[in-house]
C-alpha cells in the first residue's frame, strides 16, 4: 500500500524502530506463517541469523528481545510494557521460548547468531529465520530486511512491493511522490499539504476514523511524556545515563507557572527528552517517523499547542484541529523522504532519522501558523539542510547518546526553520527536493563507520564506563 500517515506515525516500543519494532515485527510475521502453515506443531529446531546493524548494535538496541518478543506472537503496537517485562522474565528464567504462543523451544538470546561483517545485498539490516524438524529437515524459512521505521521488507519480494506501492499511489486521488509535485497538487486544487495528505487518506478510510486515530496518536504522544516524567534514576544500558526529564520538569513548574513565552525552548527541550529518555528505556512511544527520533514531533507540536499566536485562547475542538493538521503534513513530508530516500539510519546515518523528523516538523509548525504551501515546503528544506551528514554512532549501541540531547536540539531547529520560512515569501533558492536527494546522496557516500554499526565517531572515541 501507499506510505500513509499512520505507517510514518505507528505505536510501538523502544529504543529503535529499525533495530526493535522492525524485527519484532517481522519475527511475529513469521510466527503466523508457521502457525497458518499448519507446520508448527512440527517444529524442533529454531534458528536466528542476524546480520550487519542488526548485528553490530542488537544488544544495545535491544534486538535479540524484540525478536524472541514476536516469535511468541507479539506486535509492537499491541504488546504493552508490563507485557514486555514479563515474557521476557520468563524466557530468562526458563531458557524457554513459546513459538507462536503455543510450542515450547529452549531458545533465548544467547542462541541468536550474529554476523556483523556479512551485509545482504538489500540492507544492512538483515535477518533470517528458520525452523526444522527432529531429522533436521527445513520446514519454513524467511529472510526479512527492516528499512528503517519499523518498515519490514521480505527478501525475494522486493520489486513486488515497489509494484504494489507504485499500483496503489495510482488509486490515490491526489499521488506525490516528489515535492514538486505536491507543491503542484496544492496548487491546481487549492489546498494545503496537509489537506492534500488528508484526502489521500480517505482513499482508505472516513474522515472519522482519519481524526481518531491521529488524535490517538497524540495521546500516546502525550501519555510517553507523562510516564517518562515519573521515572527517574538511571536508563538502562550500563552508560549510566540519568534521567533529566523529571527534575527539569519539577524545576519548570516552579519558575514558570503561567507558560511564559520566554520559557518555550526549555518546555520543547523537557517533553524531546522526555519521549527519549522513555523510548531508551524500552518504553511505549510512537514512530515519528523512527524511534530514534521520536521526540522531535511531540516537542514542536507541543510548542504549536502551547506558545504559537492565539492558541492561549484555543478550544479543545480547535487544539485537535491543530493536533489533526500538524501530524497530516508532517506526514505528507515524511512520505517524500520514503519516497526519494530513507529514513534509516543503518542506510544514511541520524540525517535520515532526525534529520528528517526535524524537517517534517518544521513543515507541519509552518502550516499550523498559517503559512502557504511554498513556505511550508521552505520550512522542512531548511530544517534538513542543516542536518545534512548527521552520523549515526550511538555510544554503546544505545540509544542514549548522542540521540536523547539530538532530539531537543533538532526540535529547535524545527521551530527556527518554521519562523524562517514565515518571515519569507516561500521563494527560496534550494528546493526540498534537492535537499532530499542530496541527503541521500550523501548518505551513500558516508562511511559505513558512521551508521549505525558502533565501529565510529562517538561510539568509539568515547569510553564507555
């Protein structure tokens, strides 16, 4: 199907949407073939190959737990932490798997194979699973690739699901795939991007069902920062890390009672930290459009809803509107770098994930307060262009640091970028669209030391304990 705006916006858990909710996701894809198959109760071997990233960075991002999380049946937009908790308690304690819910294996993360120097030829983020009898006989195998926010691509099938996505954006009523064109579609239908993004949507479902679930969304969004507001101590990991969120938040309730304005980047820093720290800690948050950079969107929504003009004397009716038509352009952008590039970091560093978290936001901030399309598309080309050649070199293979204080500093730059473009007219001389490709391109040429793989940059010049 088309990349809509509840692929880029999904709920999962953390700290990675490539390297945790994309392999569960897949492990529970397999799971259900085994079962559907009829095969199951056949099974007496289980074997897991990861490779590249997936390998290199697993034990911090928490693969090998996703993994045996979706064998036993479990998604990630369904399984709640306290779920988590306990199945994983339970695997520990027993050495045993329950594959599908249902066929106890003695399998645990230990018996995970990890290849770090062998990359597929799809993606970096590459990953096998196979079962077998008693006599050793192969009875269902699969190769998947996680490509970056939580999307899965199964191997073999690759030009089939271009066919299929390329099919179903001719049945959109309004299809874009390059900013061009989405400039071009406002233009002849006299619409915003987020208007254009939010027909699309009803090519799929009713306008009902398109506000609940963005609005649930956003609840999510919010509940992530609650939650995290009440945890304090240190994130897990061994980096030793401590959790700002809840003292800073103790500290802004005291100093700025009112909301003053003068207080709006310290509010922005406080709820990307928040998301973050909670996201690293395996917590519930929502993909915007990755895991690693889920709290940039949150943060500058935030920022729309609290200190943009008027919203002071906003109904709850017109806070949702405002909730409804950030997270529909945000996604209208986000489709353009699935469509022209990545946003995996294991593909073309952190410029892929918060680079293009950044960009989304800064275009939704744009058109919430009142800018055109041109300056809404101005607003994401500058956000981007100034993280163009971010590396991806977690300490640790955590995502910790430098991704936590990443997401509050790229939030900034969403909000600066939105003003930017508002001051202007929305002639500028770089397009979004070359700033797409040229991320991309870019991407491609930075050394593989830089993405994702903890052989780097950060994660090698800093000690860990």
């Amino acid at each position: 199907m088309a990349v809509g705006v509840f692929d880029l916006f999904s709920i999962g858990i953390g700290p990675s949407s490539s390297h945790t909710v994309g392999p569960m996701r897949a492990a529970a894809v397999f799971a259900e073939e085994l079962k559907s198959s009829g095969a199951l109760e056949k099974v007496a071997g289980l074997r897991v190959d990861l490779y590249g990233s997936l390998a290199a960075t697993g034990h911090g991002h928490g693969t090998m737990t996703a993994i045996l999380l979706g064998l036993e049946g479990f998604h990630p937009e369904k399984i709640l932490p306290a779920e988590v908790e306990e199945r994983l308690a339970a695997i520990s304690e027993t050495g045993t798997l329950q594959l599908a819910g249902s066929v106890p294996l003695p399998y645990g993360v230990t018996d995970i194979i990890l290849r770090p120097l062998t990359i597929l030829p799809r993606h970096t983020n590459g990953m096998t699973f196979t079962v077998s009898d008693q006599e050793g006989e192969v009875l269902h195998k699969a190769t998947f690739f996680s490509v970056g926010g939580g999307f899965i691509v199964r191997e073999g099938e690759e030009d089939a699901a271009l066919k299929e996505l390329d099919e179903s954006k001719k049945e959109l009523p309004l299809p874009f795939r390059t900013a061009a064109e989405l400039l071009g579609r406002c233009q002849s239908k006299g619409l915003s991007i987020g208007e254009v993004m939010f027909v699309n949507e009803r090519a799929s479902r009713s306008e009902e069902e398109i506000r609940e679930g963005l609005l649930h969304i956003y609840s999510v969004m919010e509940e992530c920062v609650q939650v995290s507001l009440k945890r304090e101590g240190l994130l897990p990991g061994g980096l030793k890390v401590r959790r700002r969120a809840p003292d800073w938040h103790e500290r802004l309730e005291k100093e700025d009672k009112d909301r003053d304005p003068k207080y709006w980047q310290e509010w922005v820093n406080l709820i990307a930290l928040a998301v973050n720290e909670e996201n690293a800690s395996g917590g519930r948050v929502v993909t915007a459009p990755t895991n690693g950079a889920a709290g940039i969107i949150p943060a500058v929504l935030y920022y729309a809803l609290h200190f943009a003009p008027g919203m002071d004397k906003a109904t709850q009716e017109d806070r949702d509107d405002v909730v409804v038509k950030f997270l529909l352009t945000a996604a209208a952008i986000g489709v353009l770098y699935k469509e022209q590039a990545s946003i995996s970091g294991a593909e073309v560093g952190c410029q892929g994930e918060v680079g293009s978290a950044s960009s989304m936001a800064a275009g939704a901030l744009a058109e919430v307060m009142g800018g055109t399309p041109q300056q809404v598309e101005n607003a994401a080309e500058i956000a981007m262009e100034h993280n163009l050649g971010l590396t991806c070199d977690p300490i640790g293979g955590l995502v910790q640091v430098p991704c936590i204080e990443r997401n509050a500093i790229a939030a900034a730059k969403a909000i600066n970028a939105a003003k930017m473009a508002l001051w202007g007219d929305g002639t500028h001389r770089v397009s979004l669209d070359e700033v797409i490709v040229t991320m991309r391109e870019t991407g491609k040429d930075m050394s593989s030391k830089y993405k994702e793989t903890a052989m780097g940059g950060l994660a090698v010049n800093v000690v860990e304990c």
